[in-house]
C-alpha cells in the first residue's frame, strides 16, 4: 500500500519507478522465474496527508487529481479519501463524493483503457529514470545500514521520516510549498467545516460486543488452543514464515488478541526508539 500525493508527475514516476525495479530485483535477486511474479501489484490511498481543514471543499479536487495520477502509474488497488477527513470522522455523503470520484475517473474518463497511457513522454521518462535513481540510492543506504530491520529498531528509518515531515512543514510554513486555501488563497476569519457531522449510531457497540461474544460461545475452543500453540511454535523459530499460522489461527476465529499476545510472549514488544 501507497500514498499518493499532489505532485503530479512526481507520483507518476514514483510509481513507473517503483514498477521497474520490482521487476528487475524479483528477476535477478530473486531469481523469480515466472513473468507474474515480476509484476508489481500495489495499492493506492489518495488524500491521506494531503488533505487539509480551510476550504474542505477543495480536497475533492486533490482525491480527483491523486487519483488520475495512480491510475498512471499503475496502481491495481486505488482507496479515494473523504473531503472532511482532515477533521472527522467521514459523513454518509462524503463516503458517497469519494467513492463517485473514483468512478467517474474509471468510467467517464477513458483513462484507463490502456496500460502506462503516458509511456514514452519524453519528459515522464526522463523523471522516472532519475525517481528510480533516487529510491536506489535510498534502498543502498538501508542495505548499508544492515537492512530494514535494523533500520527500524535503531529509529533510522522513522528519523527519516521526521525529517522529511519537518521538512514539508516549514516550506509550507515558508509558502514555498503552496496548499490552497491554508497557506495561499486564504480567506480572512473563514470556519472550517462543511456543516454535516457524522452522528454514531450509539447501538453499534453494542451489536459488536453481541456479535464478539456469540463467536467465541460457537467457535471450537480445541481448535483455537492448537492453532494458537502451532503459531507461538512458529514464532520462536528464527526462519520460519508465520503467515499461515495466522491464517491457520483466523480461520479457527482466534481474536487477534489471542494471537497477539502469543507472538508478545516469544518476541517481545517493540518500543520506539527515540533519536534526535
């Protein structure tokens, strides 16, 4: 799963890039032989972090312009945010806009008629050659640091990521990053809102709690013991893939509770690093 954000033919490339070198490592790294397992299937959210509070009404737009930009670059799996999820929980409404958004672009457009419609734009060519240049730097300072995992324990991976967002926060602070209605084309004393709030329905919890306690009054108590037992087996081996135990262990409907406290008892729990 990706983001997509609102520079257009960065999030092309991005993903034109990204399509490349999934291509290239499953075949020479890996030695995947079987053309399917080069392809690169990927989801896409549209309008995470983009999306702001002044103007609400806006976000529609970037969700629509997001969204054709994924398209474009690929993606099998697009997920289109609501308008006022920048500050609340989405309305019925806004759910509706965001799901039309993607339909509209899917039936109405054309654009997805034809595989990479972009491809062979000598400009979008010369960007994805110079993205794929940059994620490989990237991906060799993490190989250099000793891979993903170290990366993520030692905090290198989420100091980056700091960075980054500092970053993005003081050139939108600057005006040197533009967002419409925030920090250009503002109005004066403007509230932000769009006037419809989601009301929960307050007998939710309840047909949840109803619906968890029926499930484990049914479910086989055997099955899940054992299922369980054969995953924290697989837990403390160091190379043992264990997917299908967890798989094994829904399908016996253990909560993930229960499988998570087992996975906690033979590694642990992960506490953040902290780095400054």
């Amino acid at each position: 799963m990706a983001y997509v954000h609102m520079d257009f033919f960065d999030e092309i490339a991005k993903f034109r890039a990204g399509r490349r070198l999934w291509a290239r490592f499953m075949k020479e790294r890996y030695g995947a032989r079987d053309p399917k397992a080069q392809h690169f299937r990927f989801g896409v959210v549209c309008g995470g972090s983009s999306l702001v509070a002044p103007q609400p009404y806006n976000n529609v737009v970037r969700v629509a312009v997001e969204t054709m930009a994924a398209v474009f670059g690929g993606a099998q799996s697009i997920f289109t945010c609501a308008l006022d999820e920048a500050f609340q929980i989405p309305t019925e409404f806004s759910a509706e806009l965001a799901v039309r958004t993607q339909q509209m672009i899917a039936y109405e457009t054309g654009i997805a008629r034809t595989v990479d419609p972009l491809g062979g734009s000598y400009f979008l060519e010369q960007h994805t050659d110079r993205m794929e240049e940059m994620i490989l730097k990237v991906m060799g300072e993490i190989d250099a640091y000793g891979g993903v995992i170290p990366a993520i324990e030692d905090g290198w991976i989420q100091l980056r990521l700091a960075e980054r967002g500092l970053e993005r926060k003081l050139d939108t602070d600057a005006g040197r990053h533009a967002i419409i209605g925030q920090n250009f084309f503002r109005k004066a004393d403007e509230e932000i809102g769009v006037g419809d709030v989601f009301q929960l329905d307050p007998t939710v919890a309840q047909r949840a709690l109803e619906k968890f306690q029926r499930v484990l009054d049914t479910r086989s108590q055997s099955a899940v013991d054992t299922a369980l037992a054969r995953l924290a087996a697989a837990a403390a081996k160091d190379d043992e893939n264990v997917m299908p135990y967890l798989v094994e262990c829904c399908h016996a409907y253990a909560t993930v509770g229960e499988m998570v406290s087992r996975l906690k008892k033979e590694w642990g729990e992960f506490k953040e690093p902290v780095k400054l």
